[in-house]
C-alpha cells in the first residue's frame, strides 16, 4: 500500500511517546534559567533518539507503521538494513529486542557523526539501550541462517543498486525464521519515473518492487499491488490522480508499504 494522508490516531500517539521523528525541541528560552543545572547528557536524553538524525516527514507515518506491523516481543532478534544513526533501532532496543543495525558506514545525513561503532557505543549510553552495529554490507554480516524474528529497512532500498538489492532479499531469507517478516518501506519519487522521464534523484531512484521480490521465495503478506510500482497492476496515472489521498514527504515522495513473510516449515 500507499501511505495515507490521514495518519491514524495510534500513530500519532506512538510518535509523542518517542518524539518520532524529529524528537523533542530544545528548551525553551523561558526554562533555562535552571536547565544549565542538568548535565548536557540528560539533557540530550530529553530530547530522543529521534533527534539525532534528520528525516523526511514521511517518517511520521513510516516509523510507526513499521513497529505495528511488526507485532513485536521481548527478546526477539531483529535486524535494521541501513539503520545509519536513526532512532527507530534504539526504540527496537527499547523494547526489549536483540537489535542488530546492518550499515556499511558513512557519515550521517546532517549530523556529522559517522555510522560507526565509536557513535552507536555513545548513542547506546546515551539511551541505555544494546544496539548492535555491523559496518558491512547484509552478505559479510555473519548472520546465522534462520536466527532472526523481523527485518526492517525503513526508506533505504531505493539508493541500493541493484546486486545489492539482491543480497538484501537473498539473505534475508535466509536468516529469518521460517514465519518471520520482513518490513519495508520503499520511496516512490514523484520526480522520477514513471511519474517523469527523468530516471534518478540525489537519493536514489523508483525500484521495480515486482523485480526486486523475485530472487527468494517470500510471501507477500501486506502490500497493494496496485500500489506498488513495477506490478501489472500498478497505474501511474491513477496513483496521480489520488494523489491527494497520499501521504507526500518534504521531499515529494510517497511511500510504499510491504510486508513480506517467510514460508513457515
């Protein structure tokens, strides 16, 4: 499916407990006369582990959709494709998963700190979390094969050229427990193709969802196939003429939702 413009009330909710996904403002000027009492660190607790990396307005949808979906419990062990310094890893962590964070490392997006073990080791402290981080790409990450409850990727397969969009699907599929899912959300540019003819952006271009769920044999669970381009039955011109029904980023994106499910023994 599409995400909707209208964000459903729970979503809304989730995202004012965690300060998803900007996290919570500075203080404001009329309360610092007793905040420079608080070490800097809890100060910047206060605010989250949204705060730490900018994101598209898309993710007031896409972070809580995910954590719904997931239908998540203690202990499970789950992975984030491409998690960089993003919040939503620590969340998972939060509450109470085994949290892996695949990146192969870069610095992150207005933040200036790098996706590295040094940065995930502070964020970890900083909110009393045990995330992870494998700085490597999904095939040298050591996964062990059917050992992993859910995979996310929130909003990254459309920069992954396409061998790595392959070892994405290929081992997650291989690491999942049979009956796990695998989450994702996949900008749909209005920029790009087919909606112009220009065919990428800065940040990536419109994957071909059919072609991309080809090489494993998933289920797919959730996901509107006319809403998701590259099926038969997705249409350009009618997603354009709905548009209005859509949820559109800052950045004048929508977003695709998919589940998919391993096959259960």
């Amino acid at each position: 499916m599409i995400a909707p413009a209208i964000l459903p009330e729970d979503y809304r909710d989730w995202n004012c407990i965690h300060a998803a996904p900007y996290g919570r403002p500075p203080l404001r000027a009329s309360l610092m006369n007793w905040a420079w009492l608080l070490p800097t660190r809890v100060l910047n607790r206060r605010r989250g582990p949204f705060a730490i990396q900018k994101n598209n307005t898309t993710r007031e949808f896409e972070y809580p959709w995910a954590f719904a979906s997931a239908d998540l419990q203690p202990g499970m062990r789950v992975v984030e494709i491409g998690g960089s310094l993003s919040g939503f890893q620590f969340v998972l962590s939060q509450s109470g998963c085994k949290v892996i964070n695949i990146d192969p490392g870069m610095e992150a997006v207005g933040v200036g700190w790098p996706c590295d073990e040094s940065s995930i080791k502070k964020l970890n402290s900083l909110f009393r979390t045990d995330v992870e981080l494998r700085n490597t790409v999904i095939s040298r990450a050591g996964i062990p094969d059917a050992s992993i409850d859910r995979f996310f990727s929130i909003s990254v397969l459309e920069h992954l050229p396409e061998d790595d969009l392959n070892d994405v699907l290929i081992h997650a599929y291989r690491c999942l427990k049979p009956g796990g899912l695998f989450i994702m959300t996949v900008d749909l540019f209005l920029n790009l193709r087919p909606f112009t003819d220009r065919v990428a952006n800065e940040y990536g271009i419109n994957q071909d969802i059919s072609s991309f769920l080809r090489p494993a044999p998933f289920e797919l669970l959730k996901g509107k196939r006319s809403e998701l381009y590259g099926f038969d039955d997705f249409d350009f011109r009618r997603i354009l003429a709905n548009v209005e029904k859509f949820f559109i980023g800052s950045y004048p994106a929508l977003v695709q939702c998919v589940i998919l499910r391993k096959p259960a023994l």
